[in-house]
C-alpha cells in the first residue's frame, strides 16, 4: 500500500513512524517524511520525502497537483502514463508531473525513494533536465542511487526539507548537464553506446527493444524513434538484419544444424528463425547451405 499523504502544517514534527500512534502515517513499511512548509509562494516548495518500500498500488489511474521525483533502489516496475508505459528498475529516476495521471504497477519487489514538490520552479527544472511526458524515465549512476538512500536514512527533524531540496535539486542539475551533453553531441554518443551494445549482445534471445530501453533508462518510444534518427533504421529491424548477418556468415562457415545457428544468433524458436530468413534471403537456411559453392 502506499505512504499516506497529509497536507503540511507547523505542527508536524516531520518524523513518524510506529512509535507515534497519534501521527501514524505508515503502511505495510512505508515511511513518509514530511518536512515543515515554507511559505507557498516560494519559487519551489517541498511537500513531502518518502520511502515507498512495498511500493503496491491498484491498478487505478491518480493525478497529483505535484511533481515528484522518484529514484528506483530496488526491484522493477512499471510507470503507466497515457503516453505510455514505461519499465522502471533499480538505478532509474522516473518523474510524476502535476496534473498529469498515472499509475505504478510493481512487478517486482519495487522500492523507491520521492520528494514531492511544488512551485513556478518546478516546471522549468523538469524541462532542463530532460524530463517530458513521453520520456519520464532516466537513467542514473548507483552513486546517486545510494546518495538518496543515504540522505533519506540520515535526515531528522532539524534537517528534512533541506536534505529534501538539496538531493531534489543536486539530481536536477546531473541531469541538466546530462541533457546539454546530449543537445551538444553526447546524444549521438549515447545511441551509438546503445548501438555497440546491441552489436555485442545480439546472441541474447531476451534482447529486444523494451529491455535495451530499460537497461540504458529511455522510453521504448523515445529510444526507437533516436535510433531511426542516428542509425537510419528501426531498431527492431535493425537487430533482425543483424541476425540474420551472422546466421548467414555461420551457415558460410560451416555450421549447418539449423537450430544451433538459430539459438546462436538470438532466435529462441528455429522455426520462426527459417521463416525470416527465407523472406529476407529468399531461400531457407537448408536451401541456402545447398547452394553453397563446394
């Protein structure tokens, strides 16, 4: 279940937990923070910094008047948006945006760590650091991930909304310089990254564009549509057109069990690896091998 959500006041202490019947905020585990507000006119306000360790949510559609940013610790999940849906896991930063609905659906032991905030700020900060509503997942370094899981552990009630904000706006400003970095070739570096990595896994029947997008922190939407603008070809094609390559280069080299070819280039299923094949070459991989010149 998740963390209860109380409006701010003077008179919380910004601490609960078990110990504190009458300010019992918690649920299944999950700590809520809640640092004293300042005055709401502030350029960014910090509502709330909490600790989601059973992150188990109905599958029902919410819309915050908040943003939030969340940093993944442990587990996988996936954030359900109307543009999309999107695999988070450990060392993914995924951000919720004011009046925008979505859900987290944990498929697997997902925990994670948000601070909440408002404020004419907040809206800007997002936008520099890369962050938009097709793209609300980023990847970060297992530093920065331990960062949050350090700050969260050490803030007390003298400290909360300054730990809060510092961590809010240090993790807003990696990514600021990760997104100038991109605007000012670091995207072409990036998708090329994404490229080798393809070209030395493509044996792994388990890759394809969801998991690759997960691994390297983009949407699948965003990362097909970077690497038609780089590679010039979709990444599913891309990747058949690579297997198919190195099934061809096998079967030149001697290798003639159809299915050992298959399960080495990456298809699970020989049959399906046949079929492709013989629509892209024109021949199966038997009659290919017969045509070979001795």
């Amino acid at each position: 279940m998740s963390s209860v959500h109380f409006p701010l006041d003077t008179a919380s202490d910004g601490w609960y937990n078990r110990d504190k019947p009458e300010n019992e905020v918690t649920r299944m585990d999950n700590i809520c923070r809640f640092p004293k507000t300042g005055n709401l006119s502030d350029r960014l306000s910090i509502l709330n910094f909490v600790f989601e360790r059973t992150a188990d949510f109905p599958p029902k559609y919410l819309t915050p008047a908040n943003y939030a940013m969340n940093v993944v610790v442990s587990g996988s999940g996936i954030l359900h948006t109307p543009c999309g849906d999107y695999p988070v896991s450990e060392n993914n930063v995924f951000l919720t945006f004011s009046a925008k609905p979505y859900f987290i659906e944990n498929t697997g032991n997902l925990g994670y760590i948000y601070v909440s905030f408002i404020g004419p700020r907040a809206e800007g900060l997002t936008k520099r650091a890369g962050f938009t509503a097709d793209s609300p997942v980023l990847a970060c370094t297992e530093k920065l991930t331990g960062r949050w899981k350090e700050d969260f552990g050490a803030a007390d009630d003298s400290c909360i909304d300054l730990v809060a904000e510092s961590l809010l706006l240090y993790t807003i400003s990696l990514f600021c310089r990760d997104a100038t970095e991109r605007h000012d070739g670091g995207f072409e570096n990036g998708i090329l990254k994404i490229k080798q990595f393809v070209d030395l896994n493509y044996a792994s029947p388990d890759l394809d564009l969801t998991s690759v997008s997960a691994r390297f922190g983009y949407s699948p939407k965003y990362l097909s549509a970077a690497f038609v603008r780089l590679v010039r070809e979709n990444f599913s094609d891309y990747l058949r057109d690579l297997r198919l390559s190195h099934a061809r280069k096998l079967l030149d080299g001697g290798m003639y069990n159809v299915r050992e070819v298959s399960s080495a280039c990456g298809f699970s299923d020989a049959l399906y690896f046949s079929k492709v094949f013989r629509k892209n070459f024109g021949v199966s991989p038997r009659e290919y091998m017969k045509r070979k010149p001795e």
